[in-house]
C-alpha cells in the first residue's frame, strides 16, 4: 500500500482511503484528507519529521507517522 | 429581551480580532469550568443587551480536542440564540467544513466571510447571495482587521437572534447517504423535533455511542439502523465517518465551484516566499535561533532589564520606599506598621511589579509571533526534537522566557495546544535557572568556587537535564497517558498582525499578572514578613530588635524542620529557612542568609559572608545546597501562575511536590554520593541513595505502557 508517507517532496497524490483509527483518523479528515483529493507534498522539517503539504488552498503539517494512515495512489 | 450569540470559526481565521471588533473594550476573559482554555465573554458595543460568546477556534464538531469539545458542548447545550460563523475567505474550503457542521445545529446562522480585503485583492470573487442560499443563512462579507461591515453583521445577527426561532439546514448530501439519513430519520427520530432531525440523523449514521445513548434507542431500532448504515457503506465503498467528510467536503467544492470564480493560481503569494525562507531546510534553524535571540536580547537583556532595573532601584528604592517611609514617619505611624508596609508589602510586590516591564515587552513580542502565523513554524521547525521528551516545539519558547523570569514563561505556555504538553511544560519551565537565581549561583561560586564562569554554565545544564529527564520520566506514568494528540496542524497563511490584537492580548496577560501580585503575592509577603520579624522574646510573642532574627518564628520553624535537610549536608535551619525564604523571591536567599549570619546588608553576590559560609558549608553540601535551589519550588509569583495556567489545585500541588522532590534527590543524590565518591564515607544514607538512584534510572528507562493508550484510542474513536 502507497501511503503519503511514501510520496516525494514536490510531488502531488491523490488519496484512495484514510485508514487508522480514534482521533488521529478522525482530524486528518477533518481537516481535508478525504477520498480523491489532491495532496501536494512541499517540504520536510528541517530535522526530518513532520512535513508540509498542501491541500484544498491552505498548509497542513503532519508527523509522518500520522501520513501513514493515508493511502494514495 | 436579552440575546446571547456565539462565535465561532476555525483557528487564525480573524476570530479573536473580529470579537475585538464587536465588543471593545467590553470583555471579560476568564475559563471554561474545569479546564484552561480561555473563555471570552463580551457585550455588542451600543447593545448592552446582547452577550457575545467567544467559542475555542475549532476545525470541526467531532471531538478531537478539548477546544471542539467545549464548543461542541456549548453549542448543545447552552441556549444560544444565534451563532456568527466567521470563516477566512482566503481558504474558503476547509473553513466551510464548519459551516456544514454548524447549520445541522438548529440555531440560527449569519455567515461572515472574513479577510475580503486580501479576497479582493488576489482577484477572486465570491457571490455572497448563492453562498447563502447553499446553506440557507444570511452572509456578510467583513474585514476584522479594517473593521469594514461590521456593523452589517451585527444588525443581521441580531435579526437572527430575535427571531428566537430554529434553523432548519438546507445543504443535501448525495442521493445514496441521503437515503439513509431519511430512514433513520423516519424511523428513529420522528419524535424529535424537527430542527434537531438532521443533527442526530448524521451523528446515528456515524455510530456516535453518546448519540445513541442519549436517544436511548432500543437494540432492535439500532440493529435496523445498522442495516441502512452498511448498505450505505457498501455502495460507496467505504466507512461511515469517512462517507460522511467526503460528503460534506464534496457538497463545498460543488457549492464554490457554482459561487467563486478564482483567479488562476499561478505566482507563488507573499506569503508562501517568505514560508520557503523561513523553514527551509538548513535556513530554518538559524533564523529561529536568530529571532529567538532578537526577542531575548531585547526583552531580557536590554529593554527589560533595564526597566527592571530602574524599577526597582530607582522607582521602588529611591522614589517610592523613602517617600512612603517618609510619610509614615511624620504621621507617627505604629513601628510595626511601617515594617509591614514598607519591609513586606512594598518591598515584596515591588519585586514582583518590577518584572512588569520586561513582561510587558515580551508578550508584545510573543502576541506578534502568534498573529504572525511564526509560532506554527516554530511548532514545525523544533517538533521532532521536543516529542521525544513529551513536549511540544512550542515549548522552547516558555524555556527561553524562563531563563529571565518564570511568570512569563509559565504564561506564554498558552500557545502550546496539546495538554499533555501544556502542563508538561508548565512543570518543567522552573527547572531553567531564571534571573533571580543568578545572585544565589554567584554567591556559591565566589565562596566555594572561585568565580562564577562554569558553575553558572552548570546551572543552565542543570536546568535542562532536569527538564528532560522530568519529560523522560513524566510521560510514561499514568497522568500523561491516554491519547496521544494528533499532531496534524494548519500552518497559517503570513499575516500582517493587527496591533490592535496584540495590544489586547498583551494587556489580558498582564492585567492577569497585576491582579495576582495584588492578591496571593500580596498576602504570602505578609505572612512571610511577619514570621520573620515577630517571634518570641522572653516568652513574649512581639516583633523583633535587629539581631533578633533567632529568635523569629521562621527560625522556630526551620528547626523543627532542619532534619529533613540533614542527609542533603545542610540540616541546619539558617540554609533551610534561606531556602525556603526563596518561595518570596529567589534572590531572597542570598539576603536571607545574610540577616541569618547577622549581616545588616549584603551586596548581590553575598561577598561580605563568604567567611561564614565556608565555615558552615562545605563545598560539596554547598553545591547540594543550589542544586536544591535551583530545583524545588519556585517563588510563590510562578506558583501562583502555575494556579492560574493549570486552573486546578491538584495539578498545582503535584508540580509543586514534583519540582521540590526533584530539587531534594537531586541534591541528595550528589551529597551522598560525592561524600562516598570523594570523601569515603559510606553510611546508611549512602545506601538510600544508590537505591533512589536505582529508581530514578528505572523511572526513565522503563518502557512506556503503550496498551491502555491505544484502548483509549479506540474509544475515544467511537464518541467522536
């Protein structure tokens, strides 16, 4: 399974499901991780971890553990 | 008739400054009960019948935090006649999930769509009417920070409000999700009133427990429920919850898609070039260290010190003490009164007040780095180091603030979202040395250790190893366990912020600081001042004759107390009481133990009684002696603020208990063991202390208890 984990710096995904469970599920949908839409993946924190991504106009940051739940194609 | 309306929005979406906008000056900051978010209530200028209600900034109903909780709460449960949605126009989409959410309440609605200015500017357009009507509630189109319209929206939300009447939402999801909404409306919610229908009909199709509970469905009515919701899932191939935010999300593209016509994206904005700057990969770092120096230098070392200073030496000490003393004198006041006015009221505020200044500097600077949208980059930037210790990138902003003075820093704790974090940072933040601390390192280095360079250096890695061990240790037991918080954040949009908001915010902090030096800082100073200067003479209890001091109370006390201190090498009740008499005032320590040795005065450095120190301090139990300084309790200004961020006092007891037992291991542990180590002397205590030491080590390198959390996940995945 591809997740956004796995996508590239500058590259764009588009989510097939957000799998998890509880809290971490329930706000990454929230906040515009749905099926089909477009993800951009802009950049990795200094130190790694998290990263940036862009979505529905706005910047989102998430820890890459959290973008594991999320499945692209 | 009076009208209660609610505001509510996302984060950084101009809420706090359109309740600025709305209410004035007219605002009473406070908590919701139970818990430390803020609560802001406020009257409509010019209607002082109408109460504004400023609710947390929230994403979303569901309950992924405590601030959706309150809202979510609030908005249930409480009667408010109205709600204002303010939502950014410039990230219309995902302001707009809210929206959806919202107008499924029953409550009437004004829409106020915020941030036109900029809107119009980038070239969009946006057609309020069909806005509207896709959501069936009037819209304005604001600017909270030019306060443009304003006025509109208050009219039309008042018009809401008195309607006194239900909003029945308008917005359809598609056909196959509508179908089972319908049933379970028809066959579990036709009693319920009709505004209410819709609410409860998304709650059941996304197995909400508490939803359930409260409607007291029968198992049979759930199963057949359960029926609908499967089939549902079935057809669209995937969960209810998820159906549910895809839907909501979709219904908003096709509404913006009829409503906006957007300018093509093409150029990157202001915003997005600064934001590849400022957290670039190798840049990020050095320009944080960069601003974090700015705001340190100038609120700590040069403006705020200088203030300070010239507070306390040249307004309290020159100005105002001989004025009042003066004054005292002419009138013939009692002599006791003029030492508890002027020895412990004056003297001891004073100190407090005279961190006002560099206070007031450095939450201009902290107002400016939240409304900037910086603080979220910084949250990005420090993330990964800070996790590992159960705390927040938002945390090093507090520990900086802390290296001047604690009551700052323990305020600026705020920013940080995640509680756990939060009360984590709050206990933690006193372990760096603030600047009254100084005057004690310096007094032990010049007596015992020829100058000050490395011990002072010393402090500071004291400070820190403290404070991560404490996050090593702290996050593996039972009250930092649960669940974990989602680290999935929003990184704002570059703003210009409004003076205005900065001004407010800065004021709210401070007038919350002022109004505690009145109160418990005020009365601590009495009772202190009193157990020090009365005591008994001759079997009389009276106050005492300079040189008196063994006799005070506070010297009773300490004696009858100076066991405990004994396996730490100081039980004596001079260094105990010193010690204890750093709960005023960490610098208090150095004068008091120079009235102890019986020194009128002492320079800040204690220089005159290095000779009596070194007769009754070795250089080692000295050293146990700062550790335990720097470490237990911090003065009662930063315990009080530890009150007030944590609104518990059983939060406040255990951070208090914690720091002054990590200050008595601590110095326990490097008496004994360099008294063992150095000096050979191996005694039972010695023993105590290997075994503490053997706990301590178990305490941070246990594995951490991953079971109940993820069960808890579970859980609470289900409520929300």
């Amino acid at each position: 399974m591809k997740t956004l984990r796995d996508v590239r710096i500058g590259e764009t995904a588009r989510v097939v499901k957000v799998h998890g469970q509880g809290r971490i599920r329930r706000r990454v949908m929230d906040m515009g991780i749905t099926k089909n839409v477009e993800i951009f993946v802009r950049k990795v924190a200094p130190l790694g971890d998290p990263i940036e991504v862009n979505l529905r106009g706005y910047e989102l940051s998430l820890r890459k553990i959290d973008a594991e739940i999320i499945e692209v194609n | 008739m009076s009208v209660t309306i609610a505001v509510a929005g996302n984060p950084n979406s101009g809420k706090t400054t359109l309740f600025n906008a709305l209410t004035g000056s007219n605002q009473y900051v406070g908590n919701w009960p139970g818990v430390t978010v803020e609560k802001k209530e406020g009257i409509l200028i010019g209607h002082p019948d109408v109460v504004l209600v400023d609710l947390p900034g929230i994403y979303s109903l569901s309950t992924n935090s405590l601030e959706e909780e309150i809202a979510r709460d609030y908005l249930l449960e409480s009667n408010s006649d109205a709600i204002i949605n303010i939502v950014d126009g410039t990230s219309l989409e995902r302001n707009l999930y809210l929206t959806t959410q919202l107008a499924e309440l029953g409550i009437p609605m004004v829409l106020a769509i915020n941030m036109m200015d900029e809107v119009e500017k980038s070239g969009t357009k946006i057609d309020s009417t069909a806005l509207g009507e896709a959501f069936g509630v009037p819209v304005v189109k604001i600017s909270a920070l030019k306060e443009t319209q304003i006025d509109e929206l208050a009219g039309a939300a008042m018009e809401a409000a008195q309607k006194k009447g239900h909003l029945l939402s308008v917005h359809r999801f598609s056909s196959g999700v509508e179908h089972a909404l319908g049933h379970i409306e028809e066959v579990a919610l036709h009693e319920q009133p009709e505004h209410k229908q819709r609410w409860y009909a998304v709650k059941l199709f996304e197995r909400n427990e508490l939803v359930e509970a409260e409607l007291g469905l029968s198992a049979e009515l759930k199963a057949h429920i359960e029926q609908d919701i499967r089939q549902c899932e079935l057809e669209y191939d995937d969960d209810s919850d998820s159906i549910i935010a895809s839907e909501r999300y979709d219904f908003i593209e096709e509404v913006l898609e009829r409503v906006s016509v957007r300018k093509k994206a093409g150029d990157l904005s202001p915003s997005d070039r600064i934001d590849r700057l400022v957290t670039n990969r190798w840049l990020a770092l050095p320009i944080f260290a960069l601003v974090m120096f700015v705001v340190y230098y100038v609120s700590v070392n040069t403006v705020g010190t200088t203030m300070t200073r010239w507070t306390n030496d040249k307004l309290f000490a020159q100005i105002i003490l001989p004025a009042v003393s003066g004054k005292l004198v002419d009138w013939g006041v009692a002599n006791w009164l003029q030492g508890l006015l002027v020895d412990g009221i004056l003297a001891g505020v004073g100190s407090v007040l005279s961190f006002l200044p560099q206070m007031v500097v450095l939450f201009l600077f902290l107002g400016l780095l939240e409304f900037s949208g910086y603080m979220s980059r910084v949250t990005f930037i420090l993330d990964r180091m800070f996790r590992k210790f159960g705390l927040s990138g938002k945390s090093f902003i507090p520990m900086l603030i802390g290296s001047g003075c604690t009551v700052p820093a323990i305020m600026a704790t705020r920013t940080i979202e995640n509680e756990h974090a939060r009360r984590l940072t709050v206990i933690t933040t006193s372990f760096i040395p603030c600047g009254a601390k100084l005057p004690v390192i310096s007094m032990i280095a010049g007596a015992f250790f020829g100058g000050k360079g490395w011990l002072a250096f010393g402090a500071y890695f004291l400070g820190i190893a403290a404070v991560v061990i404490s996050g090593l240790i702290l996050k593996k037991t039972a009250l930092f366990q649960g669940e974990p918080s989602p680290f999935v954040m929003e990184l704002p949009a570059y703003r210009w912020p409004s003076l205005k908001c900065i001004l407010s915010t800065t004021w709210d902090r401070v007038s919350s600081f002022v109004q505690k030096a009145a109160t418990v800082i005020l009365l601590a100073t009495i009772v202190i001042w009193f157990l020090t200067f009365f005591g008994w003479v001759d079997g009389r209890l009276q106050m005492l004759e300079a040189g008196q001091i063994n006799h005070s109370i506070l010297a009773a006390i300490g004696t009858s107390i100076a066991w405990i201190f004994k396996p730490l090498g100081w039980g004596e009740w001079r260094p105990v009481m010193a010690a204890l008499s750093g709960l005023v005032a960490k610098e208090t320590v150095v004068s008091s133990l120079g009235i102890f040795y019986g020194f009128s005065e002492v320079a800040v450095g204690g220089q005159e009684m290095w000779m009596s120190l070194r007769a009754a301090f070795s250089p080692l139990s000295a050293t146990s002696f700062l550790i335990f300084v720097l470490l237990s309790a911090p003065c009662i200004a930063a315990i009080s603020s530890i009150r007030s961020e944590m609104n518990s006092a059983m939060w406040t007891s255990f951070a208090v208990g914690y720091m002054t037992t990590v200050g008595y291991v601590a110095a326990l542990m490097v008496y004994q063991l360099g008294m063992w180590l150095l000096e050979g002397v191996f005694t039972l205590w010695t023993g105590i202390t290997l075994a503490v030491t053997g706990v301590v080590l178990w305490l941070i390198f246990r594995p951490s208890p991953p079971a109940s959390g993820r069960l808890k996940r579970a859980k609470a995945g289900a409520r929300g």
